[in-house]
C-alpha cells in the first residue's frame, strides 16, 4: 500500500542533505510499517490522502516549515497527520502547526518518535481508515428480532447514513427452507465436529443448519446475520448454537437471537481488532471486587484455547459450545446503530466457571473502571467481549465518525 505524504521544509544552507535524511527516514518508516511512504512536494498529495483514507498525511522536513504549510491550510478538509523526524526542528515546527490547526477547528495529530514508533502509529491510523471505508456497502442481515429483545433494534436508514453499512431483513422462512436440504459444506471444521463424542443425529441437524445459514448468506451477499434462533427449537429441536460458532471461526460475523445492535457491535469491533468476537449475557456482578460474569452458548470455535460440546443452556436441546479460556486482558464493547454512543472497557479474564444455572461459556472479569455502566447506563442486553486491550483503537476509531458532524 502507498501513502503519499506531502512534504514541506524550510529552504536551507544544504537542502539536498535535508532532503536525504527525511527521505532515509520515510524509508525506515516504510520498512517498519510494511508499507511505502512517498514525500511528494505536489498540493495534489493533500487531495489523494484524504480520499482514500481520510487523512491528510502531511511530513513536517524541518523548523520553518510553518509558513509554508499555512499557505495551504485552506485545502485541508480532514483532519491531518503530522509525520514528524527527531530532528532539524521538525517536532517544534509541527507543534506550532497544530496549534494553528486547533484554533481553526481543524482535528490532528503529530506522528513523532523512532522509525519503529511513528511506522506502529501510522499503519493504525491507516488500518481504522481502511476499517471505516470497508463497512461502507457492507451488508448485513437479520431474521427478525427475539420478542424479549424490546431495546435491542436499529434503524436502518441511521445505520447506513452514519456508516454506509447496509442492514438486510431475511426471512426466517428461508433459512428454514435451506435447513431442510440436510445438506453443509465438508471442511476442517464440520470434520472436527463430527469426531465429537455427540449424538450423531444431532450433530447432524445442527450441521444443517449450519450449512442452511451459510447459503442464505451468500445468496443475500452478507458478510454479517443475526438468526432469531429460539424459532429452531420447537420444529427442529436444534439451537443455532453451533452453526454460529462455526460461521463466526470462518470470518463470518453471526451473532444469535436476531439481535440486531449486537451484529452491529460485532461487525464493528471484530473489523477493527480482527478478532474474534464472544456475544454473551453479564450474568452476575461483584460490586466490591469489581468482578463481572458473562456467559452465553455461541462462541467462535477459534476463539477459546479448547472447547467442549454441551446443550443449549434454556433449552437443553441442541449443542452449543463450553469454552475454555487462559487468563489475560479482555476488551468489553458495544454500540447503538448512530456511530455516536457506545461503550468501551478493559478488563482481566481471571477464570472459567462451570455452573448449572448459567449459558455454557462462563467467564469471569475483573474491570477496574467498576460496573456503573451495566446498571446505570447499559446498552441493552449482550455485550461483545474480545481478547486484548483495544480500547484506545476504539475510541480513535469512533473519533472519525465525530469528525464529520
């Protein structure tokens, strides 16, 4: 990938040795990044930075360079990364331009540091860019909420002006119609699955829906579905359970219960992290230890270090998944459809449960920002749980979305 980076410096005794050490740099930062880092000194480069990414990348030579840059300000109309060396006064020069950025309402930022450091930032400036432009024309699809679900909706005219991803009604019906074809695709996972120890027919069935929801999906061109799944248990006596865990393990977002603001938050942060994504119910607070437990029957088969077979919690039908997870940082996340409000926290995975009284993947957190917002100002009912700390990534991420209003 190529990011042209418009270039100015200030006119010195020795330009051409000026010229050399910036270019030596962007090289280094290109390496680091795994991408290529062009110094262009055309106005053109603001205009072409700023459409494919949304950025003006704008590589700050030397001190002096302010007053170059101001001739140009009336051209930017996003916000601008300032790539900056660890000398000839490129730092304070560009501190100086930001401030007047600022003070023109004008959003940026300075990228300064090691090679290695400026590269790190620059490829996740570039990566939520890319993450924004790749949701627009995204489709995804519902089968219908659950009726318990009553916050648990988007509109989808908002949902699509704000993002440009496009929410897709499917009918149940139609999934019902694919389940009854007995047929799945033959793959690594499907294979696995069958040397389970597990009633063969059900294993089977659920296999099928599987392989029902799948073709669905490819025929509405979907890259996301929420199933209303309780409609499988009474004619089928099957869950979704494990056709979700095996869609999401493949890249697919699929999220259970047709709910349709938690496809949405898995779409969102399983693009920005590129991890996998648990959907689970908080089940129990601990507000002196700040502990929280989550706990649902869908769980990417990729996602836990092992994983057993067990019945659907509420159903006892079915086979669903019972993860088994190492202790280490999570990340809790989740949004309404308007790209304005959401939540973000971290935590520590502390350790598994195996409870009767709860869904079959229970984990235990510890948050140590408190449990104000599960009681206090919750976003409905699921909660999306990736592993790491992505926090930052994600506010940076939503901060582009308040940069256009």
């Amino acid at each position: 990938m190529k990011i042209k980076a418009f270039y100015i410096r200030a006119d010195g005794a020795d330009p051409r040795q000026l010229d050399e050490y910036n270019q030596n740099f962007a090289a280094e930062i290109s390496a680091a990044a795994g991408l290529e880092l062009e110094l262009s000194t055309e106005v053109e480069s603001l205009r072409e930075s700023a459409e494919e990414l949304g950025f003006h990348f704008i590589f700050i030579g030397s001190g002096g360079s302010e007053m170059q840059f101001s001739k140009h300000a009336d051209l930017l109309s996003k916000p601008v990364l300032l790539i900056t060396t660890q000398a000839n006064n490129s730092l304070p020069a560009s501190m100086e331009i930001l401030t007047f950025l600022h003070d023109r309402n004008q959003q940026g930022e300075i990228l300064h540091g090691e090679p290695e450091q400026v590269a790190l930032a620059l490829r996740e400036e570039v990566h939520l860019a890319a993450t924004k432009q790749r949701l627009k024309g995204m489709r995804i699809g519902n089968t219908g909420r659950s009726d318990w679900l009553i916050a648990s909706g988007v509109d989808p005219e908002l949902l699509k002006e704000r993002s440009g991803l496009v929410y897709v009604d499917v009918p149940m019906s139609e999934i019902m119609a694919e389940i009854e074809r007995d047929e799945y695709p033959q793959n690594a996972w499907t294979e696995e699955l069958k040397r389970q120890n597990w009633p063969e027919e059900q294993m089977e069935r659920a296999l099928q829906v599987y392989g029902g929801v799948k073709r669905v999906a490819e025929r509405y061109n979907l890259k996301g579905i929420s199933l209303r799944c309780f409609d499988l248990l009474a004619p089928y006596k099957i869950s979704g359970c494990l056709a979700l865990a095996i869609l999401n393990a493949e890249g697919f977002w699929a999220a259970c219960e047709g709910d349709a603001k938690s496809l949405v938050s898995m779409t969102v942060i399983g693009e920005i992290t590129g991890q996998p994504v648990f959907m689970a119910n908080p089940s129990r607070l601990d507000f002196q230890r700040n502990h929280a437990v989550l706990a649902h029957c869908v769980l990417p088969l990729n996602m836990p270090e092992k994983y057993s077979l067990a019945t659907h919690f509420e159903s006892g039908l079915g086979v669903s998944v019972a993860g088994e997870f190492n202790p280490g940082p999570i990340t809790l996340f989740k949004m309404k459809g308007d790209f304005v409000n959401y939540h973000v926290q971290e935590g520590e995975l502390l350790r598994n449960l195996h409870e009767g009284c709860l869904c079959r993947t229970q984990l235990e957190l510890h948050l140590p920002d408190g449990l104000d917002y599960f009681v206090k100002r919750p976003i409905a009912n699921h909660q999306m749980l990736v592993l790491g700390h992505h926090a930052d990534k994600v506010r940076r991420f939503f901060a582009q979305y308040r940069e256009e209003d």
